[in-house]
C-alpha cells in the first residue's frame, strides 16, 4: 500500500531535519511549481523545478543556524496538505534568535510534490491558496 499524501508530507519534513536532500528531493517532481509568497520584490513569485524548491531551504540554511522547521498542525485534503508551524534558528553573523510562524501547501500527484506554496501566513492563507476551506 503506498504512503498518504500526509505520510509523504510528514516523510518530507522530516527528511530536512536529518539533512537528507537526497530524499527530499526523491519525493518532489521535477516539474514542481513553487509559488512563494515571501520572496524578494527583485525575484518572481513563482517558480518552477526542483532546484527552485531546493534553493529555497538553502537560503535559509546559509543564513541561520540550527535553522528548524516544527509543525504543530497537519491538514489533508484531496491532493493536498497542509502544514502549519514555525520555522526557528539563530541568525549565523547576529546570533540573534529567529522565530516565524508560516503556513504551506504542498499539492501530491503519484506520491510526489507537484506544487509547493511557501511564505503563508496563516492556515486560513494557505487553505485559500490551495482553493479549499474548512
């Protein structure tokens, strides 16, 4: 029997912990759209493949230390899941201590990601950008 969508998700997550890109990135397609709402004003919004997403967690990693993404809810909803949490860390230059509570929506086809939106707000922001309601 193949994993859920939210086993996957949950896979995912915890892939990033351990540090194992290999797997995380054995779990995304790689035409995988990925729309994030926290970009710079200078880069698009939307971008597409695996190295977009890829690059996305990096930035992250070269800024900060011990830099952890911990979920506190999980919606699954059709192709969709829903991740609601925190992302916490120490800047690497100012030590100073970083907390930011966000929201994603990760959308499965045949056991991989196939649309990634980042940078939510809220789990109402991101079951709106998944086009679903509780």
């Amino acid at each position: 029997m193949s994993p859920s969508n939210l086993e996957l998700a949950k896979q995912f997550n915890e892939a990033g912990k351990r540090g194992d890109i290999e797997f995380a990135l054995s779990l995304i397609a790689e035409d995988v759209v990925v729309t994030d709402h926290g970009a710079p004003l200078d880069t698009s919004q939307v971008q597409r493949g695996r190295d977009a997403l890829l690059g996305y967690y990096l930035q992250f990693a070269q800024e900060f230390d011990d830099f952890d993404r911990e979920v506190e809810e999980w919606v699954e909803d059709g192709d969709w899941v829903i991740a609601v949490g925190r992302w916490v860390g120490t800047g690497k230059g100012s030590g100073a201590h970083v907390e930011v509570r966000t929201a994603s929506a990760n959308r499965f086809r045949d056991g991989k990601v196939v649309e990634c939106i980042l940078g939510l707000p809220s789990k109402d922001a991101a079951l709106e950008a998944a086009g679903l309601s509780e």
